[in-house]
C-alpha cells in the first residue's frame, strides 16, 4: 500500500493548509483509491500556526478580549494544552485586522499579544510557544511589554513583573533578521505594513535607540541575534526581556507532530506553498520538510500557484515541482479558492503519483 503525506502551507489570501491538504488527497484518491494519505496541516510560524499545531497535539482554544493593532478591541484566541501555550501573534496584532489604507507601523502597536501573554500566564501555562508572522507593527515589541506592565506591575516598570520568572518562551520564525539596519525590521518589512520611506528611517532610529537603552538597562544586548527583526521587532523582545529561545517555525512544528516517525513507511512526500522560488530554498516551510524527508530517502514533489527557478528546486533535491494553475489564467481567478483547490486536484491527479 502507498502512503503519502501531504503537508502543504498554505496559499496566502487564499486556501489555508487544510484546504490545501484536502484538495490534494482528493487528486492522490482519485487516482489511487487503495493509497493511505496523511494529511498534515502546516505552518512555519505565520498564518495557520495554531490551528496546525491543534491538529497535531490537541489542546483547547482560549478566547480573550485584546486590543487590535490600532486599539481597537477585537477577541482573539490562543491554544492552550495542558501547562503549554502556542500564541500566533496575527490573532491579535496582524495586519489582515488592520484595513489597507489604515495600515501605519508608525502607530500600530503589539499590545494585544502581550494581552494573550498575560492570559496564558494567569492561566498556569509554563511554556508558550510563540509564531511570529504577518504582524501589522514595527514597534520592537513595546506595546506587549506595556501590556504585560500593565497587567502584572499596575503600570510601573518591568523591573517589577515577576510573574514571567518561571515561564519559559520559545518563538518560532522563519526570518533571520536583525532588529536594526538595511537588513532590520524596518528596513525589509515596515514598508508592506504601510511604511513610507521617511517611516522606515524613523522606524529604524526608534529601533536603535530601543535597543541600546534595553541593553544599557538589562546588561545583554539581542538586537543582532537572528531573528531579532521578525514581527516587526516582536523577535528582539522576547529574546531580550523573557530570554526566549528562537527556533526554525517548521522544525518546531514538525518536531511536535513527530513528522520523521511519519516518513519512515512514506513513499511519497507532497508539500507547495502559494509561490516557489529560490527563496523557498532559504528557510522555508516546504524547504524544511524536504530536508526532513531527504534523511529518510523519500520524494517530496512541489507544487505552487506561481513556480520561477524550477532548475534550482529539483538541484536542491526535490522530485517533482509543478505549477497548479495553467498558463494564461488571469491572477484574480487563481486566487479563487474553488479554482485553487480544483487546480491542486487536477496537479496532483495528472502529475503521476509513485
């Protein structure tokens, strides 16, 4: 009997890994009714993170009343399984809950996912499991560490939070970013957040100055550690002030679902993402899957809503890498999820499965 696992991310503004997943066993079943197909909801630390590792481990979905990146209030939610907590920060700071011509890193702050930290800490959790992606801010973190100040020092300062003392943090990210500089938070995202170029300067020196006070203040300095910059700074903050540990999104998923015991009788791998490039070869979900089932000797094949590079994917090791949607389909009937979910069906039908 052939076993595939699929475990696609998911397709921006479009199908999330569960849609994704499910079109494509459709195709694998069409094809081979006697196949047994492992779907595997995925995320490398953005949009779907929580949701992905529910499915994999259990766990309860905690509501809480927060505040929206422009304060605004909004109920968000976090997972919580026994003394664990996984937080996906765009519940409560995103940019999809902040409307396009409203987006403003210059205002937009992180205070609700310091509120969602609270919560799970008032809640017994000891270890929280943060995804840092698709955040609206640029702040480095200072609006959660307000929040956390407001909530468990009655507004003083955080010399006087002791609560977090034996709570331990993990983030997961797939960017590697410093907090400052050309390569910083500012610099490389505060512009899709709504950033102008005079923002991105101002954004950066805000940064900077953050930075070397807290350093100054607490005697260590992680402005430069990899993956400072994520979430618009959110990374540099929980290293900084709760001394987090930073891990690679996928490999932290992927890791708590057990996914090498899954390949050990896999023949088949199935992993795509909304668009494949080179830079998929950077870190990324399908990426990290590829050189989990490299170990095992098993094929993974690619699929994509947009492929460019293909020579330099299958040169990195994958089997296959195809696009699902045919040439001259006009983008905004790609982003149809009923046309997206038929076009993966079709891929995975035709491609030929082995």
């Amino acid at each position: 009997m052939h076993i595939i696992i699929v475990a696609i991310d998911s397709f921006k503004g479009c199908l999330t890994s569960v849609e994704a997943n499910q079109a494509a066993s459709e195709g694998i079943l069409s094809r081979m009714p006697d196949a047994k197909v492992v779907q595997v909801p995925v995320s490398d630390g953005g949009e779907g993170f929580m949701e992905s590792f529910q499915a994999a481990m259990g766990g309860d979905i905690v509501q809480v009343h927060v505040k929206a990146p422009l304060m605004r209030p909004i109920v968000a939610q976090y997972l919580m399984q026994g003394d664990m907590a996984v937080i996906e920060i765009a519940k409560a700071s995103g940019l999809t809950l902040v409307k396009p011509e409203e987006r403003n890193p210059m205002v937009a702050t992180s205070y609700g996912t310091g509120q969602l930290v609270v919560d799970a800490v008032r809640q017994g959790c000891k270890h929280i499991i943060v995804g840092l992606g698709g955040s609206a801010t640029s702040d480095c973190g200072i609006g959660m560490l307000r929040a956390i100040i407001d909530a468990f020092a009655e507004g003083k300062t955080w010399d006087d939070v002791r609560q977090l003392d034996d709570v331990r943090f993990t983030i997961a990210t797939d960017v590697t970013n410093p907090l400052c500089g050309l390569n910083g938070a500012a610099h490389v995202f505060a512009p899709q957040k709504g950033a102008s170029p005079d923002d991105v300067l101002a954004l950066d020196a805000r940064a900077k100055r953050f930075a070397e006070a807290s350093a100054k203040h607490l005697g260590r300095d992680c402005q430069d550690m990899p993956g400072a910059g994520a979430a618009g700074g959110l990374g540099y903050a929980f290293m900084q002030y709760m001394q987090a540990d930073c891990r690679s999104g996928i490999d932290l998923l992927l890791d708590a679902i057990h996914f090498d015991e899954l390949l050990k009788d896999a023949n088949l791998v199935i992993t795509g993402e909304g668009s494949a490039d080179r830079q998929t070869l950077m870190g990324k979900l399908p990426y990290g899957i590829l050189q989990r089932a490299q170990k095992h000797h098993v094929p993974v094949m690619l699929i994509a809503g947009r492929i460019a590079d293909e020579q330099q994917l299958l040169d990195a090791g994958f089997a296959r890498v195809a696009c699902i949607n045919p040439p001259g389909l006009p983008l905004d009937m790609a982003m149809q999820p009923t046309t997206a979910k038929q076009n993966i069906l079709l891929t995975v039908q035709n491609e030929g499965l082995s």
